[in-house]
C-alpha cells in the first residue's frame, strides 16, 4: 500500500488506534526529588512497564548505540527529534532515523525570526526527503520556533497547506493566553492545528504557566485539554486507514519546566503526572472515537 505520509503508519492492517509514548528528555531528574537518577536502563524498564510503547529521543552519534541497545532490550519503538535551521539538519536526521530503525522524525523548525519563506522551503523539502525514505515527517508547536503563535502558523499554512503537526498544545495555550473559558473561543482559534495533526506531546498549561501538575486529571485545566486533544484526535480519525497510528507523548520537562522551589526542589513528581498524561490521552481518545468530544 502506498502511504500518503499525512499520519503515521505501521504497515499493518489494524484498525487506526492511539499510541502512548514517552520521552526521554522527560525523564531526566528522576525519581522525584532524590538523590540519585534513574539510569537507562531503569528509565527504558519503568516506560514498558507503565504500558508506554515507544519513546521520543534526541540523539547524537555518540550516544545513538547506547540508546538503540536500551530501548531494543525492552521493546520499545524510536522516534526521532530535531530543531533544523537548514536542510542538511533534516538530512542528518533521516539518516539516523534510517540506521536506528526509527518508526518517524519530528522538527522544531528555525526560531520565531526566520523569514516565513524560509521555513516554509525547508519543512516542504524537509519532508520530501523523509518521505523518500518512507519516513512521515511532523512540525512541532513549539516556542522559539517558528510555529510559536497562531499567527505565524497560519503564515505558515498559507505556504504549505498539507502541513502536519506534532501538537504540543501547552506552547498556544501558554502564549494566548487561554484559561478554557467558553467565550475564548480556544477551538476555533486553535482549528489550523487540531485539523492537521498527526502527533501529540501531552504537557498542560493554565494559561499562565506552561507546565502544572494538575492533580488526577480531573480539574478544568486537564479537562480544557482533554476536549482540545479529543477534538484533533476526531479530525485525525477522518480518513484515517488500516496501520495509521497516532502517537501520543508524554512531555513533562525537567526544570526549568518543572517548577521548582528557591532550592531547586521540584513540586510536582513528574513520572506520576506523565502517568497522568497517558490516563488523559486515553480518555480523549474514547471521546474521540465514541463521537462525543
């Protein structure tokens, strides 16, 4: 079958599902508070056994063996990020996504100051280049990218209309401003993205701060969140084919995401909450799929 690259795809001929997992970088500064951090092998041991199936990495030559052989142990899948200012950024990308077996690559594309014109050439060509190399190809919202606000994104869209997103929702949400009220109109204004997204990072704003704990999820700030990834999931599954996969991340950040007391004490244990985050991607999915988000 041939693949349009617009979602991610396994080859199989399941039904389209959702797929929780983790990153790496989310990982780093824990256990909680203590003294001494999980190793690889311990993160890579809690992420299977917490029912996560693949996990987000940024890598470099020097240690894309180590993590390859870490995450082979347990059996779990690769992904691959990267912040490409230049075409031979995505390059280099692909090539390691090619030799490491990774299922697809995400960008952060440029900053905020680099020329609309620019960042459209370098995601359209970017994602050529993956595509020919069978791999999908997703933009992440993210600050000081580009993609950092809706209006730059909707620049961006006017270039290249099939754009995908890798949606990490807290970035908007943080830099509007959006507390969930219904007169924001946060799904409306938010539509550009939840309609082209292939790829989520689950990590929830107030509004205010871009990372909070929120308890066991059952607040309005979680809540907000869980309607905003229950509506992109929705758009996600119209069209979706046998094999697509939406993966879903969670992206809870070390300090200074995490927020912290003057001691740089953590107040928040981030595994719990990225435990959290998977409950919360799953409940927007049954919305999703059951036709009430």
């Amino acid at each position: 079958m041939t693949h349009d690259f617009a979602r991610y795809n396994d080859g199989s001929d399941a039904p389209p599902r959702l797929r929780i997992q983790h990153s790496l970088w989310s990982l780093i500064k824990l256990p909680f508070n203590a003294p001494v951090e999980w190793t690889l092998a311990e993160k890579m041991e809690r992420v299977k056994a917490s029912g996560f199936e693949a996990v987000e990495c940024w890598l470099t030559d020097k240690d894309e063996a180590e993590h390859r052989a870490a995450l082979d142990k347990e059996g779990l899948r690769l992904i691959l990020g990267h912040r490409p200012f230049q075409l031979a950024d995505v390059r280099a990308t692909v090539e390691r996504a090619k030799r490491l077996r990774a299922d697809f690559i995400f960008a952060q594309p440029a900053d905020a100051f680099t020329p609309v014109e620019e960042v459209a050439a370098l995601v359209q060509e970017g994602r050529h280049l993956a595509n020919a190399e069978g791999l999908a190809f997703f933009v992440e919202i993210h600050r000081n990218n580009f993609t950092e606000n809706l209006p730059q994104i909707k620049q961006l869209i006017e270039r290249v209309p099939d754009i995908r997103f890798t949606a990490d929702l807290s970035h908007l949400v943080v830099c509007g401003e959006f507390y969930g009220w219904e007169d924001e109109r946060a799904v409306d204004r938010l539509m550009p993205v939840l309609e082209r997204t292939s790829h989520m990072h689950g990590r929830i704003s107030n509004g205010e701060a871009v990372q909070v704990d929120v308890g066991d999820g059952s607040n309005a700030t979680a809540q907000f969140f869980v309607r905003l990834w229950a509506t992109a999931m929705t758009h996600w599954l119209q069209g979706a084919r046998p094999g697509d996969v939406l993966p879903f991340a969670s992206e809870l950040g070390p300090p200074r995401y995490a927020i912290t007391t003057p001691d740089g004490k953590e107040i928040s244990d981030r595994w719990e909450q990225s435990l959290v985050m998977k409950r919360l991607a799953e409940q927007a999915w049954t919305l999703a799929t059951e036709g009430t988000a």
